[in-house]
C-alpha cells in the first residue's frame, strides 16, 4: 500500500476516533438537536450542530482557498445534478433518522456504549445503502437520476456570485462569511449555549474535523500516480462498505471511509469504558425494533440518494457550499421536521 494512503487511512482512523469521543461525551447529533428545539423547546444542541457548520465552512473555503484542498473533486461539486432525486433522499433520510432515533454516526456512537439498537440500525443501514448503491434498488435509482438530472454552470454559491463578475476569490470570501456570521451569530445568541463550554468546544472540534478530512483526502493523499478520492465525514456510503470490507476483506481496499467509521465505534466504546458510560440497552417491543430497523433502511436509501447523511450532507457537503448540499440538507431537515411534528409525527411508543 502507496505511503500516501496509508497516511490517509490513519488520518481517517484518527478523525474517527476524535469524533466518537466528542459525539458520545456531547450528545451531538442533528435529529436529538431537532427534537430538543421543535419538541422540547431546548435549542442548545442545535446550535452546536450550527457552530460545527460554520466552523467546518471556514476552515474548508480557507484550505480550498489556499489550494490545499481541490474540493471539486468531491462529488459534491459535479455539474451534472438531480435536484429531485436529492431533496427526495434527503426526505427518506430524515424522517428514517426520526424512525430510528439518531443517524448512522450516531448509531455508531450509541454502539461503542452497549447500545444494541444501534447494531440493528448500523446493519440494516448498510444492506440498504448497499442495495441503494449497486444491488436491487440501484437501477430504480440510477433510472430516477438520468430522467431528473440536469447540467448547470454554476454548481456552488461562489461560483453563482462568480456569474455576475466577481473574481472567484472575492465570490468564495462573500459567500462562506455571510453564511459562517449568520450561523455563529445564531448559534451564541442563545444564552444557555453561550454557559455551555462543552457544547461550544464540540461544535468548533466536530466542523475541525470536516475540514481535516479535506486536507488529509485532498493534500496528504494527492498522489498523481495513485490519488484517494477527495472527500471528509460522511457515513452512509462509508457504513456499507465497512460492512461489505467486514465480510470480503481480501476482495476490498482499506480506505478513509472505512476507517472513520472503525475509529468512530472505537473512540466512542473507549470513552464509554473510560467514563463509566458502557451499559447494555436493548429494544422494548417487536414493534419498536421493526420502526428502527425501518427508519434505518429509509436512511440507507435516502442517504445514498442524496450523496450524504446529516453529517456527510449537512457539515460536508455544505462546506463545499454546493448547491446541491443545500437542496438535500432542506430534504433532511424537511423530513426530519414532518418526523417530529405535524400530521406525519411519528408517535412516541407506548411503555410496557
């Protein structure tokens, strides 16, 4: 294996490991951060989940910016896109995420501390996606795509700026400081997550994070004779190929995906150990297993629709401020909010 690649892969390990730590000790996560604002009249964690955007859009436009990172090499920026079938995958996902209470990182975070539901969601989640990918369902999807796909010229917001004269560098600062201001000022006008360090500490970690994940995949792994593909934190894809690697290792390659995801259980199940936080929890009923299992397949599905999750989509992908993150994002959180109100809510189980 290429030393570039072996660098990259440890990087990914590494990335992992920080933000299973981070997302255990923090709580962070998009679903439990809308639950807690919509229902529960909380707004703390979604402003950490606005912090890690802002952080995560900054530092990811500084290291494009500086040529350290090609971010359009990541399949966020293509010029091909299908904005139906984007916000449609964003829909699946979100509302599966409510089914399911947590992403797939969160479900990868909830595992490293016993949680067992979160086996079932991380396994069903894979098969879906996979399936979504290239198994039974893809050729549903890949057709969706080819009827709904159209070709722009400008595929991210400085490059829309950039249509009406301004230089790409001027485009790039306007666009990523009037999003990052309106994010941070967002997230520090509420007063109790302004007395919450904790909170705010995970918020800039988790959008570092994002961005050390374009500078290991775009500058420590560009190799011209054997390049790793651009990209940072995202789970679906990652999830099923750790399961498909899992079974055919000798078939597969390790790659930065792959060892996210291994470094996320890991740093999760070593704090968990380390804090006294390790407990076995299991379902209640059939009924609740069969909703979890069903929100997790909604994610594999959606996620690989819309080339991202809550964190592959909603930090990644929006810090390649491509206009297609911003369509599936408005889908996860459409869908997300139709989870946990209105006609569509899903009703909290009834206790045994």
């Amino acid at each position: 294996m290429d030393s570039s690649v072996q660098l990259v892969i440890l990087a990914g390990l590494v990335i992992g490991l920080i933000y299973g730590a981070v997302g255990l000790l923090s709580g962070f996560c998009l679903m439990s951060s809308m639950r807690g604002w919509l229902a529960q009249g909380d707004g703390r964690l979604v402003r950490t989940y606005a912090l890690a955007m802002a952080v995560a859009i900054a530092a990811s436009q500084l290291l494009a910016g500086s040529g350290m990172a090609d971010l359009g090499k990541s399949i966020y920026l293509q010029q091909s896109l299908s904005v139906p079938v984007l916000f449609l995958g964003g829909l699946l996902f979100g509302y599966g995420m409510v089914l399911s209470n947590g992403c797939g990182s969160r479900a990868l975070v909830l595992l490293g501390c016993g949680n067992l539901r979160s086996f079932v969601v991380v396994i069903v989640l894979a098969i879906a996606a996979q399936m979504t990918l290239k198994g039974l369902i893809a050729p549903a999807r890949i057709a969706l795509v080819q009827a709904s796909q159209t070709t722009v010229n400008a595929n991210s917001l400085p490059s829309l700026l950039a249509a009406f004269g301004a230089a790409e560098a001027t485009s790039r600062a306007l666009a990523a400081t009037a999003i990052v201001v309106a994010l941070i000022l967002f997230a520090f006008a509420h007063p109790a997550f302004r007395r919450s360090p904790g909170q705010v500490a995970a918020g800039v970690i988790v959008g570092l994070l994002v961005a050390g994940g374009w500078f290991a995949t775009g500058f420590l792994g560009a190799d011209d004779f054997n390049p790793v593909p651009v990209t940072s934190l995202t789970f679906v894809a990652p999830i099923a190929d750790s399961l498909q690697y899992a079974m055919l290792s000798t078939g597969l390659t390790l790659n930065f995906g792959i060892a996210t995801v291994a470094g996320v259980f890991a740093g999760s199940l070593i704090t968990a150990l380390a804090t006294g936080r390790f407990h076995f929890e299991g379902y209640s009923s059939p009924r609740h297993m069969l909703r979890s299992a069903g929100g997790a397949a909604l994610m594999g599905i959606g996620g690989v629709m819309a080339f991202g999750c809550s964190i592959g989509q909603g930090l990644t992908g929006i810090s390649t401020l491509a206009v297609g993150s911003f369509v599936a994002v408005a889908g996860i959180l459409l869908g997300t909010t139709a989870g946990l109100r209105g006609s569509l809510r899903v009703q909290p189980l009834a206790v045994a």
